[in-house]
C-alpha cells in the first residue's frame, strides 16, 4: 500500500489480508519494509505491499519531561553513585526498538526510586556513558579517579558502579587492583534487560548494590541477581567473578571462590570472609600499561605467533589447556622453544586454564615441567580475565619488571586461592 504516513514511534493499526495488527513503528533503512514492534514485544517486517490499509492509533510525541532527585532524607545513610552506561542505564527507544542511554542522571529517580528509599544518593558521577565492550584502559582510569573521589567524602559510605553486563568483570578485576587496601565497600552492578520491560533485573540489582554499600565489608565486588527469580542477590569479589551466561538474569557466578554474600533489597547475610570498613583516606594506584595480550590457544596453532606478540607487547596471559598445557617436543611445532628465547628477551608469558573451575599445574604431566623451564609462569587457579588486567596493572609500575612473576603470584585482592572450595 503506497502512501503509508507513519513515522518511527507511532502506535498505528494495520488490516492485511487476513487480520489486523498493532504495534509501534520503528526506524528501518529497507523503504519497502515495515518494521512494527508488537504488543507481545516482538518485532516484526511486514512488506507494504501486503497492508491493505492502516491508521495512526497514537502520534509519537517525544518526551520531554524533566526528572529531579529526591530530596535527602536525614535518617538514611549516604552513597555516591558513578554511572557509566550500560543496560541498566538505558531505556526503551520507541522510536528503534532498542534501548538508548538515560538522558539526565536525575531520571534514576524515576525510573528506580526504591534506591533513594535505602539511602540517599549523596553525588551521582558520569565520566562517561558507553557500553562495556568499548571500553578501554582510559575508561578503567576514570571509573578509578570517580571512585576514589567518592570513597574520600567522609559522608558517603560506600559507591554503587552501574556498568555494561559484557566486560563488567574486566572492570572489577581492575578496580580490586587499582584498590588493594579500600576503607570502604565498592559494588558493581548491571541490568541484563532494561527497566522498561517486566522481567527486568535492574532493580532488585540495584537495590541490593545500595544496600551491599551500606555494609562494613571493604572489597570491591558483583553484586546481581543470585537466581533467575526476583528474590535475593549474590555479592562476589571483584577478582573471582566471571559472565557464564549470554542474557540470563543470574549470568554473573562465582568461580574458585564463594561469594562474600547473600543480599536481599533490606538486609545482607555475610556468608564467607571479608575485609572490613576502616577510618582514613584511599588512595587508588592507577598504573597500567596496555602492551599486554590475552590469547586463546587452539589445537594446531603456530608457535610463530608469539613473535607477533613479543614483537608489540611487553607480556601475554596465555589461556591454556586444562592444566596449563602447550605443545612441546612435537616436530615442527615446539612452543617451548620459542617461549624460552622471548622469555629471556624479558617478554611475560603466564599461563591460565581455559576450564572455568579448577587451577593449573605445570609439575603434573612433563609438558608442564618444560614449560616452567622456559620461564612460563603458572597462575594457579586465576582467572583469565583477572590475570590480563592484574598484569597490565603490574607493569604499569616503573621498577617492577624485575619482579613480576613474584607479583603475579603475589594475592593482591583475592585472586588466587590456595584450596579451593567444594563448589
């Protein structure tokens, strides 16, 4: 049907051959394609030449409204909040489909009001708002700076992060580095579904956070959804945290370790040990250096590679097999010669397991052994992940170059753990 006068946003109804529809236009680039968001929230393409006729129901009007923070309430606690895009910072775009970012801080008031019911958000920071896949170094930076900022205000208790789901435990890894010694909590936590649709995670996450801030526990850590349902949430370390699910709301466990708590939207139940609350300044160390590389092996991979990498990056976490392993002795393709040459050039190589429980260990099977011969360092049960981060954070230090396998090794902020718990 030619001369359709719909814009993106608009609640129309269309009659095709054999039913009607409603639903919400949104932007598409193909002219000849209608694309309608339905009522049961799915999206669907409907050629136009198939609708037989079709009228506005509601005009798009773009909103407008202006939101204000909650005056402070005298009897609740204080907390800062750095806000840095995200899920959970985003809303319901009519106009695409999608969700795109809040547009003025004050509209958290609006859309999570229970969190000014727990505590008052003393100071909300925005050093920047973009999704977590592009972030960078720099970002980890200003997310440190904002949170040392809050962490020194004698009124607030503890920080809330709102942070994108995919690359959130990069960030918190980071932070427990950029943080060895805190004096007050600093909790991450995200949105896997944003605050407009009915089975949102936002909240009750969110809830949580504040009230994980409010406790006397001293660490950086996740705070989310401890099941799929809406009735508790896990706080886990920062360094022992990793995404295991792709759009679940409980995607974020716990790996080698247990988490610290569980928490309800009015309460917090400690359930293994923790570094307490302390008086005093914090002063973050923000040192990192970006010449470093996370890579995966795979069965037949060259060992040329490391030339690559050695070439351009001062170290590189290697994600090993099971216990660690690398080809050695084979013909043609001996890892252990090469790892042994830039190893004694002064490039880092460490070792992690591509298994997700579990630890390496090089004095297992005799591969292992040789490997540790040619100065690879072992990083016992470490994740991935937190060993990319903890090791751009070391060799950010001037001087420390000469003693990075001790500090790798070194449990900075929980990251190894010599006896594993029955999980």
């Amino acid at each position: 049907m030619a001369g359709l006068n719909f814009s993106p946003g608009d609640k129309v109804r269309l009659r095709l051959a054999l039913k009607e529809l409603d639903g919400v236009v949104l932007e598409n680039a193909q002219s000849e394609v209608l694309l309608l968001k339905l009522d049961s929230g799915y999206n669907v393409g409907i050629p136009k030449e198939n609708i037989l006729a079709g009228r506005v129901l509601k005009k798009f009007v773009e909103d407008k409204k202006k939101f204000f923070l909650p005056k402070p309430d005298k009897k609740l606690k204080s907390i800062g909040l750095v806000v840095t895009g995200g899920t959970i910072a985003s809303k319901l775009d009519a106009r695409t489909g999608g969700v795109a970012p809040l547009t003025d801080v004050s509209e958290f008031a609006n859309f999570y009001p229970e969190i000014f019911k727990i505590a008052n958000v003393k100071k909300i920071v925005v050093p920047f708002m973009t999704a977590s896949e592009s972030m960078s170094s720099e970002h980890w930076l200003k997310i440190g700076n904002s949170v040392e900022e809050l962490l020194n205000d004698s009124e607030i208790e503890g920080v809330v992060v709102t942070h994108g789901t995919d690359f959130l435990h990069y960030t918190s890894a980071v932070l427990s580095f950029f943080f060895v010694n805190l004096n007050k909590p600093v909790v991450l936590t995200y949105a896997q579904r944003s605050v407009d649709r009915a089975s949102s995670d936002a909240n009750l996450n969110l809830q949580c956070a504040a009230q994980m801030a409010l406790s006397n526990c001293a660490e950086v850590v996740l705070v989310g959804h401890g099941s799929t349902n809406d009735d508790f949430c896990f706080a886990i370390r920062g360094t022992k945290v990793r995404k295991l699910h792709t759009s679940r709301r409980d995607a974020f466990k716990s790996v080698n370790d247990k988490p610290i708590a569980k928490v309800f939207s009015d309460k917090v139940e400690f359930i293994s040990g923790y570094n307490v609350k302390h008086e005093g300044k914090v002063r973050g160390d923000f040192s990192f250096n970006d010449k470093v590389a996370l890579v995966k092996f795979y069965p037949g991979q060259d060992s040329s590679i490391l030339d690559f990498y050695a070439l351009k990056y001062k170290g590189i976490i290697i994600e090993g097999s099971g216990l660690g392993h690398l080809p050695v002795g084979e013909q043609g393709n001996d890892w252990s010669l090469k790892l042994k040459k830039h190893i004694r050039n002064g490039f880092v190589v460490c070792i992690t397991s591509q298994c997700i429980f579990g630890r390496v260990d090089p004095f297992v099977y005799s591969n292992g052994r040789k490997l540790l011969d040619a100065g690879v360092v072992f990083l016992e049960d470490m994740l991935a992940e937190t060993a990319f981060v903890k090791l751009g954070w070391i060799l950010g230090h001037y001087g420390w170059k000469k003693n990075v396998k001790e500090k790798m090794l070194e449990n900075l902020a929980g990251e190894i753990n010599e006896k594993l718990p029955i999980m």
